[in-house]
C-alpha cells in the first residue's frame, strides 16, 4: 500500500510539473527553459523509483499537487516595455550631466539655468528622430550659431506629428514581440555628441546675453555724457584744507580716425564727431610734374571741416598720387616737391588743419631712399611752421611694402595708417580678415611690428565696404560682382547672415531652390568689428581708421559698436581747486566788493566765456575763492532746476554775466525813470517860472548828467546781454557734446577716496568743461569796455566840437540876410 501511494505521488507530481512548464512557456516564453528543466528533472526521477500515477481530483492527489507547487522555485519574470522617449529633450541633456563621473552639482544647476534663462527649456521632445536631426543638423559649419540652433527646433516643433502606429497583438501566445531596432534607439553616446554639440552655444548665447546687458548700460552712460549737461563733482580733504573741483567726460582709449571722401554726398551733420580724433579728407591729388592740387575739392568751402573742428575733432587732408609712374616722377623733381611743400602749408592755414596724410601709389624698393627724402624734407618744414603739424602715411596692406625704410620714417612720420579697405577683385573672400596664413590683418601688421615700428604709431584700417560674389557649387572660389557700403547692404538684402571665425567677417548668402548658395555678400558688421576693435587695443596699436565716414548712413550700430570698444569714461580736474579754508559768512558790502570784481573781469574780457583761462595766477586764485566764497556752484544748481536743458547755465563766467546784465538791466530802467520824471520837473518849471527859476541851471547840468549816465548804462547792458547779437562782443563757443552725467560718479571719485579725511561732495552745479573752449574760428575782437567807452565818449566829444565849432558857425552865417 505504501509503494502504491509513493508511486502515485511520483506520477502526480511530474503531470504537475509537465502542466506548470507548458503554462510557463506559455505565459513567459523567455524562461521556458528553466520550468521545462526543473520539470525533466523530476520526472526522470520519479520515473527510475518505479512510481504509478494517482486520480487528480483524489485528496492524496491535491495535497501532492499543493505540496509540489510549494516546493518549485518562486522565479519572477520581468515584464518587456518598449523603450519611452523622456519628454523633454533639455532636461534629458541637463540630466545626461549627473551621470558624469566629475559631474558636480553646481554645473547641473548652471546647465538648467541656461536652459530655463533662454527660454528653451520646453521646445520639444527627446523622441530619436528628433536627436537624430539635431545633431546631423548642428555637424553642418554654418549651423553652430544659437540663432541656427532655435531655428532648428522651431521647424521641429513645426513638423505635424506621425499618425501613432497601432501594433496588433498576435492572438498566438508563444511569438514574442518584437523590440526596436537600434537605429530607433536613443544611446548615452547620442546625448553625450548632442549635449557636446549643443551646450557651447547656448552658453555663448547666454554669456553674449550678459554681454549685451553690459553694452546697453555702458553706451547709456557714454551716451548720456556725451549729449547732456555735465555735472560739477568735488571732493575736500578736511585734514589739508584742499577742494579738488572735476567733471567727468568721455576720451578714448587709442585714437579714431574718420575717412571722409569729398565726393560724398548726403548731409553730414548726422556723422558723430565727438567718437573721433582726426577727421582726414579725402582726397587732394597731387600734379607730379608741378607740385601743385590739381583741384581743391570743397577743401576751400566743405563745411564738415568747420563742423568737425567745432566739435573739437582735428582735421587733416589727404595728397594723393593714384599711378606708380607719376609717383616716380614726383620723387625725382625736387622742384615738385618743394612746391607741393608750399601748396601745403598754405592749405593747412587756409582751413586750420593740424597735418598732411601722404598717400602716393607704387612706392617700392627702387625709390625707396627718393620716398625717405621726400618725407624728411616735408616734416622739417611743416615742425617749423608749427610744432603741431603732423605727417602721416597711408601703408597699402596687401601690397608690396619693401620701398618703405621703416627704420628711417619713424623719425620723421607721426602715424602709419595701414589701409585694409582695398577690393581685391581676384581674391575671393572678406576685404579685411583677421587671420589667415597669407593676406590676413594679424599678419600684416605682425610684419610691421617687426619692423621695429612702435605700436602706438600703426593705426589699423576697417572698412565699411562689404564685396559681393557670384559662386556655384562646383566653384573653389568666386566671381567678384560689386563692392556695396553698409547701409547698401543692410537696406537692398534681407538674407540670412553667419560669421566666418577665421576671418572675423559676417557672411550671408543667396540659396537656390536646391539649398545650394549662388551668391555671397562679405562684409563687416558691428560683431565683427568689435572683434578686429578687440585685437587693436589687445596688441596696444595706436587706434583704428574708418574707411569710409557716411557708408553707413541711416544706421547706427557701427557707431555704437566703435563708442563701446573705444571710449571710456575720464575725470577732468578743473583748474581753480581751492586750497585753504573759504569763507562764505560774509556781509553785505563784502558781498558787493566781490560782486564788483567780478563784474570788472567780465567787462574787461568780453570774449571769454569762463574764469578758467586767467593766465595770471595770483589773480586766478583770487577770483575763484571770490566764486567760492560768493557760493556760486549752488546759486547755478539752484536756478538750473527752474531751467530746461537748452538754457541752463553752464559755466560759472555765464552765471556772473547773467547776473551783471541784470543789474545793468533794473539800473538802466532806473535810469531811465529818473530821466523822465528829472525831465518833466524841469519841463513843468521852465514853464510856470521860466527864467525866474532859481535852480535852472543846476537842474540842467544834473538833467545832462542823468543822460549820459543813462547812455553808459544802456550801452553797457547791450553789451553784457549775450542775447542781443547785434551789439556787443558774442564770442563762439565749441560744440558742448562730450560732457554730462554718468552713473560712473562713483568711479571717477574713487580716485581720491582712499585718503583718510576726505569727504566728498557731489553735485555741486551743471558745468561743461568743454564749454569753456573757444571756436578757433572766432573772430571775437576782446576789447576791454571801458576802452570801448572811452572810445565812443572820445568820438561823440568830436562830434560836439566839430558841430559846434565848424558846422554851427556856418549855419549861422547862411542865416545871416
């Protein structure tokens, strides 16, 4: 009975197993082998005991069927899930970083913030077509460029999405489903190349961001100093009793030198003067056979010349000579020359200009000692006529420079312009690159350091010429078509632009229907000028040339681009700082006594316009402690508030002025009244007494007194009175752009705020330093008034003496029957 039930349990036991394998397969088909093992096993064992089967639906049958399913291995099987993509695609990337070995939070955190700053944290999905195009799209040159990237990802998200593909399920439990392929799989490697790919540009975008913010507030404050009234700032030293009086104002940190061609037409009033140094026009061309200027061009009557100057922009002209061989001749007659030297100097005076730009075709190796000789004798005449007069060159860059003895003209040469603006119609490719192995800015003028020439003397040349090409694809190069001006440019074509970085210059092209390009526009635009402004003032070069003024008429960005790179903001310390303490407690006829002596300098100067340009020093000083003492800053800044910005009062000689033509105005009304009611008096007695008035002649005499006191006085108020043109002296003042108000105060008073006992005060009055400097062009004739006074007293006396002596008698005798 034993063996009986033993082999029914054996038998029990491997259907059981049989039935709990096929189940298995059925349901997990990937662990089949395992249930059909762990089965096979039991029943080749039961098999060799010799057992028998028993009923299933038996007690002893369940229980052994109960006790079987305890005794298999509990084994769970994974369920299959197809792959998900995350979806999105930034925070996939940003998360790609965390599983980097030397990942840090920090960098996880910069990562997101870029992303979120940008606004380009939910653009679309980490689906692998879409990573697929990403990065075949961004492995394309002209493509790496954030403006590229979310242009990429807004046609993206403009793609209407796939119908979902519905996969049947196959009714026959033992056929697996099948799982992706590869191709449709998003690997580690596929974030890790997009992440490479994608993350440079948009941190260059964020950082170009804050770039950005920086250039806005920079050019506001250059902007709001340059174009309002300047602020009068000081800072005292209590411990040495020492008032230090400054403004702040705007230089440049190398010089600007502007191009203007006298064919240019167009106003030019637009042109920002106050950016540049030199203005150099452009161009006088020279006879080679005579030495004389074969035609003024508007040298004689341009007014950007006098415009420029007002500004306080210096100005220089341009001798040219365009062909080798009249170059050659020119450098071997020195009659020619010594002409030409003459018809310089008579240039120069004609128009106030500070220097020549020599600018001669062709000079090489054969004429170079002519060409030295010739620069020599030009510059030893020109220091004699005036130390100021300057002599530059224009060195062609990308032409043959051996007739230049470097070592020679440095001696006698004030400036090397290197011009970069020459159109190369057989070299495909930007005017002016930065780099490049053979025709590039970098190597040319690495080659003109080496030369020995101090650095601060080599002024590097921008044009504002772009060059535009036909190309095919099957061409290495180009055909030159035109060159275009900026404005040109930016007003006649709409394509997309790119930036080449090797040669630092904006590129767009014209696609055909094929993508393909078929022409191509080089040119230079506020990003790429900023970075040849870069590599000028990173290598310490003496400043830069603009070629041409005007080519970008109609927009403003180049100008703000030059005016970010190249101004900065200074501190301009005036000269009447007051050492000693100033008393201000002061009484009525103090007041009055320094009132006069103010008054006085401005009547004996009525051509100046400040109390700065006293030449003598002890009286200098005293008439600014009596502007110290009397509070003047304050009482400016005080009627300022009351002004607008046109007639606020902007130097200290102008306050006082004011005030002197005021009194000059209640005294001559008063005056006047006196006059009247001393006339009518005497009217009124002469008639009701006549002779029998005792006081007739008295009143006679003080009637004839008060007349000519009301003369001095109405004479003396016309004068004072700025605004009254027509009488009186009105010197011209320069062109007040350069001074204002900067949020950069803080900057420009930290100079001495490191010196214990300091206190500064700030705002003290609307001033402008630039005020103070008078047009070169005036003609103000500065004759004391008194001596004016003297003269007209001494005139009209004349006048009484010849009526009374010659013209009265000889009426009288026509009179006589």
């Amino acid at each position: 009975m034993k063996s009986n039930q033993s082999l029914l349990t054996g038998i029990l036991v491997f259907y059981l197993c049989m039935v709990t394998g096929i189940a298995g397969a059925r349901e997990k088909n990937d662990h089949v082998d395992i249930t059909t093992h762990f089965s096979r096993s039991l029943s080749i064992s039961s098999l060799n005991r010799g057992y028998d089967t028993v009923p299933k639906d038996s007690k002893a049958g369940k229980a052994i069927q109960q006790a079987a399913k305890d005794a298999l291995p509990k084994i769970e099987v994974p369920k299959i899930q197809p792959p998900k993509a995350s979806s999105n695609l930034f925070k996939k990337i940003a998360d790609a970083f965390k599983f980097r070995k030397n990942a840090r939070e920090k960098e996880q955190k910069r990562v997101v913030d870029i992303f979120e700053s940008l606004g380009v944290n939910d653009s679309i999905a980490a689906s692998a077509e879409n990573i697929k195009t990403l990065i075949d799209e961004l492995s394309i040159r002209e493509n790496q460029h954030y403006d590229s990237l979310i242009a990429i990802i807004n046609e993206i998200k403009a793609r209407k999405p796939e119908p979902a593909k519905v996969i049947a399920t196959n009714p026959k439990p033992d056929v697996p489903v099948a799982e992706p392929s590869d191709s449709k799989v998003v690997t580690d490697k596929d974030i890790e190349d997009l992440t490479n790919k994608m993350l440079p540009l948009i941190a260059e975008k964020a950082n170009e961001t804050k770039s950005t913010k920086d250039k806005r507030t920079t050019l506001a404050a250059l902007r709001k100093i340059r174009n309002g009234s300047a602020e009068l700032y000081f800072v005292t030293d209590t411990a040495k009793g020492i008032v230090k009086r400054f403004t702040l104002n705007v230089r440049n940190k190398a010089e600007v030198y502007g191009i203007y061609n006298y064919n240019t037409t167009g106003r030019y009033d637009d042109l920002k003067f106050s950016f540049l140094n030199t203005l150099i026009y452009n161009s006088l061309f020279v006879n080679s056979k005579t030495g004389n200027i074969k035609d003024l061009n508007g040298w004689d009557t341009a007014g950007i010349i006098s415009y420029a100057q007002k500004s306080g922009c210096a100005v220089v002209y341009t001798a040219s000579i365009q062909q080798p061989f009249n170059t050659e001749g020119f450098l071997m007659n020195n009659k020619a020359q010594k002409a030409f030297v003459d018809n310089a100097i008579f240039l120069l005076r004609m128009r106030k200009a500070k220097g020549v730009n020599i600018q001669f075709a062709g000079i090489h190796n054969g004429n170079k000692p002519a060409f030295t000789r010739f620069i020599k004798f030009l510059s030893e005449v020109l220091k004699i006529q005036d130390t100021s007069y300057r002599v530059l060159i224009t060195i062609p860059a990308f032409e043959n420079t051996d007739g230049y003895d470097w070592k020679a003209l440095n001696e006698y040469t004030d400036r090397f312009l290197v011009n970069f603006s020459a159109i190369r119609p057989s070299l495909y490719g930007a005017t002016a690159p930065l780099k490049g192995k053979r025709y590039s800015m970098e190597t040319l003028l690495s080659r003109f350091l080496n030369e020995n020439v101090p650095a601060e003397k080599i002024i590097a040349g921008v044009s504002y010429t772009g060059t535009k090409w036909a190309v095919t694809p099957f061409m290495t190069g180009g055909r030159f078509i035109q060159p275009l001006t900026y404005s040109e440019i930016r007003r006649r074509y709409d394509w997309p632009v790119y930036y080449d970085d090797e040669s630092a210059s904006a590129v767009m092209d014209s696609l055909n229907a094929k993508q393909d390009a078929i022409r191509t526009i080089f040119f230079d635009d506020a990003v790429s000028l900023e970075k040849k402004y870069d590599y000028i003032l990173e290598n310490g070069l003496g400043g830069v040339t603009i070629d041409a003024l005007g080519y970008d008429k109609g927009y403003g960005d180049l100008w703000d681009a030059l005016s970010y790179k190249f101004a900065v903001i200074d501190t301009l310390y005036l000269k009447d700082s007051i050492i000693g303490k100033v008393n201000t407690d002061l009484s009525f006829l103090e007041k009055a006594s320094r009132y006069l002596t103010l008054f006085r300098y401005v009547l004996n100067n009525p051509c100046e316009i400040c109390f700065e340009n006293i030449p003598d020093p002890e009286y200098a000083a005293e008439i600014s402690r009596y502007l110290q003492e009397l509070q003047i800053d304050s009482l400016i800044i005080a009627e300022n508030k009351t002004l607008p910005l046109k007639d606020k009062i902007r130097s200290k000689f102008e306050y006082v002025n004011s005030k002197l033509s005021t009194c000059l105005g209640y005294l001559t009304l008063f005056m006047l009244l006196l006059t009247m009611v001393c006339g009518g008096i005497y009217l009124y007695k002469i008639k009701s007494e006549s002779e029998q008035w005792p006081w007739k002649k008295k009143a006679e005499i003080i009637l004839i007194g008060l007349c000519i006191l009301l003369v001095v006085t109405t004479f003396t108020y016309l004068f004072t009175n700025d605004t009254i043109p027509i009488f009186g002296a009105t010197p011209k003042k320069q062109n007040s752009t350069t001074i204002g108000f900067s949020k950069d105060l803080s900057k420009a008073m930290a100079i001495d705020a490191d010196t214990s006992g300091i206190n500064t005060v700030v705002v003290i009055s609307d001033t402008d330093a630039n005020y103070c400097t008078k047009d070169p062009n005036d003609t103000c004739i500065n004759m004391p008034f008194p001596t004016l006074m003297a003269i007209i007293l001494v005139g009209i006396l004349i006048g009484v003496l010849i009526t009374r002596y010659l013209i009265m008698p000889l009426l009288e005798r026509n009179d006589i029957p």
